[in-house]
C-alpha cells in the first residue's frame, strides 16, 4: 500500500513565513508533518478494517439466524428437544460471530498516537509510525481475506468450521497483537 505525500511549503519559507510557521508550531499542529499525516493514515485504515470486520460480522450472524431457522425448529409433542448436533452448530456460529465482533471492538476503540511534544524530543516517533502503518496494512491485508472467506459461505453448516479457521489463517490476533506492541512503544 503506498500513501501519498505532500509536500511542506513551510520548509522553503522566508522570514514572514517562518514567523508564521513558529506560530503555527507554536499552536502544536503542522498539518504537513509526515507524523501528523501518518496519525491520520492509521485512523482511516481502522476505519476501514472495522468496516469490513463489520460486514464478516454481519454475514456471520445471517448465517447463523438462517441455519437456526433451519435446523433448530420450535419444539413439537413429537420433538420436544432439539438435535444436540444442531445445537452444537449454532453456538460455533455464535461463537465466531462474537470473536469477530470483539476484533472489531479492539479495532475501533483502539488508542490512538498522541503527539506530545515532550516525547516527541526523546523518541523516533516517526520511524514508530512508519511502523504502525506497516501492521496495518498487513491488517487489512489479512481481514479482506477473511470478508472474502466468510462472505463465500452460504450454509450454516459448513460455516460453523470455517469462520474459525479463516480466522486462524488469517493470523489477525498475532497480526493485531504486533500491531499494539508497536503502538506500545509510544507510551
């Protein structure tokens, strides 16, 4: 994935405008700073991660309301308990959609960078951002194949199995653990 750069008209400035630029630093934001651009690059790329985290969701818990329709009908004189082996299905389906409900939960509330000056003197934050937006992409990555995955499934079934293992081979809890030790050096 490769992010756009703009250029920083305040880098070649004359004496008027590095008057200005110390007033504009002086208010602690430079929306030119390639950390500012790559706080908000991160920002937009969770977004979209728990958009499509969202939609596996989504399609998992249609999945499930479809088999249970299915397989699990209201009890009858004739069948007043339901098949054990159904019952076993629809929780794995409920299972899954809640881990993939939970990653987008960890996804969407997750900390933001801060720019803190102070730090700012005693860390390479740039070379950390660099970092986390590296991880996220691999992210993104990892959870298109999982939407593509989940989205291919059409019975209830065989969806029960499978949502977990595309969740495993898609390594998103290593990915999203990488991704918070990084995020873990700013703090």
């Amino acid at each position: 994935m490769e992010l756009k750069t703009t250029a920083n008209p305040i880098d070649s400035a004359g004496p008027v405008k590095q008057v200005l630029s110390n007033l504009f630093y002086g208010w602690g934001y430079n929306f030119y700073r390639k950390e500012n651009q790559l706080r908000a690059d991160d920002l937009l790329i969770r977004g979209k991660v728990s958009e499509l985290l969202g939609e596996c969701r989504a399609h998992a818990r249609q999945l499930e309301a479809q088999f249970r329709r299915e397989h699990l009908p209201a009890p009858s004189r004739e069948h007043p308990f339901p098949d054990a082996p159904a019952v076993g299905a629809a929780q794995a389906l409920q299972r899954a959609a809640q881990q993939i409900e939970a990653l987008e939960t960890a996804v969407r509330n997750a900390a933001v960078p801060e720019m803190d000056r102070i730090h700012q003197r005693h860390r390479n934050e740039r070379a950390t951002l660099d970092a986390l937006v590296v991880a996220d992409s691999e992210l993104v990555v990892a959870v298109i194949g999982l939407r593509d995955a989940v989205l291919a499934l059409h019975e209830g079934a065989a969806a029960a199995t499978e949502i977990p293992r595309a969740l495993q081979a898609g390594n998103i809890g290593a990915l999203w653990e990488r991704r918070e030790q990084i995020l873990s050096v700013l703090q």
